[in-house]
C-alpha cells in the first residue's frame, strides 16, 4: 500500500500561548493547479514552497490520477520524502481515479479509510496516526462538499465522521482536515469539541481560501482541549505571469501545538 499523500506567505493571526517545551504541528491544506500543463510548470516551484514552510503534514485536496497522469501529490511526497496516502472510495481498476491525499513526515503507525454517507451519496474519508517523538496525534482527512450543497447529505456525512474518530480516535489528540460546504456555525454544531482554525469566514475574497465558492471552505479543526496556541499563513504562488503583488492563493497553513498534561491523557476519546 503506497503510504498516503516568486514564493510568499501572509501571516493572518497568532493566538494564545503555549510552554516553549509543547510540541508543535504544522498542518498545510491545499489544492494544487489542475491543469496538466500548469503542475508540470509551477510544481518546482511548489517543492520549494513546502520546503520552506517544512509542514509536518500535507493535505491535498481534489488529486486525480490515471495511468497517463500520476497522483501529483505522491509526487509531491517522494521529493519531499513524505508518506503518501491517495484517500478515494474510486476502485483500484477504475482507470482514473479521484480523491484527497495525506502526506505526513512523521512515522505512520496507523492509517485507515472509509466511506461517508448521505441522501445516496458519499465521500472516502482517511486518517494517519502519528508518532512525533514521544507523543501520538490522529490526523483525519475528509471533503463534506456534496452535490447541489445537500443538507441532508452534509449533516449524514458529518455523523459518520464523529462516529468514526469515536470509534478510531482512541483517546489521542485528534485533527480534522478537510474541505466544507457546511457553514461555520453547522460545522461547529456537527463536530462539537473542535474548533476551526480559521475563526473569521468572513475574510476578503482576496485572503480566502481556494476552491471553496460556498460554506466555511477549507480549514483544519482541533480538539479545543488537546491542541493550543493557534497561527494561520496563507500559503501563496507567486508566477512569472502574475508577478509578485498578485499571487495565487494554494491554500493554508496552521499552527498548532499539543497540550501536555495529565488530564489530557485522560479525556474521553472525541
């Protein structure tokens, strides 16, 4: 199984404090250019982007693959030597295939998958669970955008994922990836005890997240009680084309870091 998977930032906020000794993550959400022609241009220049940064984990969202057209985000992991996991409910035999990818640089000492469903209609789901030193983190991956923006859908395909990271979660500090039609007001009262990272949605047009023309868009949750001291870049591509006061938008990059104390040890899985 594969292991799933010019230049500027825009610090947008720091928030809170944490012990200089607390472990941070940085987790990055991001939609690479869809076009053949314009990866094969501009994914130099993304490898030294994300070298930069140095996230810890990568979450791509919208990765298609074909026998003519590899996954671009594994690509992405064997240069920058991350895991690669290519998250899709599409079968193996079907010749293209769709879905998101979670590429972490950390040991994976867990993954799995599994289908959200909704009015006749799902989405793949995927998780990695991390070994960062001493501490373990669960990272899930997921895309709740279904067709015609279905309520009904969103709300059926949100229970599933409680329902699988309080079957999955196993205590661990846990953060949700992903990409929502729902608005942020649903998607807090869908997934009660994590947090958007990004808490303004109401951001210009020109600081918003890519790809997300309705809902809260593109973001990382966090279990309020396990993760602290929250920072937020917007993650930029700046082209020959459009010069450097006109960049485009790739997606996010949050800061997080681990809350280490006995009680967190001891809370009820989410």
């Amino acid at each position: 199984m594969v292991r799933w998977g010019y230049l500027g930032l825009l610090v947008l906020s720091f928030a809170g404090a944490a012990e200089p000794t607390a472990p941070a993550l940085k987790v990055a959400t991001l939609r690479l250019p869809s076009e053949a022609v314009q990866w094969t241009e501009q994914r130099e220049r993304i490898v030294a982007l994300l070298q930069e940064l140095h996230p810890d984990v990568i979450a791509v969202q919208q990765v298609r693959q074909s026998p003519d057209a590899p996954n671009p985000a594994c690509w992405l992991a064997s240069r920058l030597q991350y895991n690669c996991d290519f998250i899709t409910a599409d079968p193996p035999s079907q010749p293209l295939r769709q879905g998101n990818v979670l590429l972490s640089r950390d040991s994976v000492v867990e993954d799995g998958i599994t289908l959200l469903h909704g009015a006749n209609q799902f989405s793949a789901a995927g998780m990695q669970r991390l070994q960062r030193g001493s501490n373990t983190v669960n990272v899930y991956l997921v895309r709740i955008r279904p067709e015609n923006d279905d309520a009904s859908a969103r709300e059926h395909q949100a229970a599933d994922l409680r329902t699988w990271i309080a079957a999955t979660g196993d205590g661990y500090p846990s953060l949700v990836v992903g990409d929502f039609s729902a608005s942020t007001g649903e998607l807090v009262e869908q997934l009660p005890g994590f947090q958007p990272a990004r808490k303004n949605p109401a951001a210009r047009r020109s600081e918003a997240i890519p790809g997300a023309p309705s809902g809260h868009g593109m973001d990382v949750l966090y279990q309020v009680r396990r993760f602290a001291d929250v920072a937020q870049q917007m993650v930029r591509l700046t082209s020959e084309e459009d010069g450097p006061t006109n960049p485009r938008p790739l997606g996010l990059m949050v800061t997080v870091r681990l809350i280490e104390t006995d009680e967190a040890a001891t809370q009820d899985p989410p």
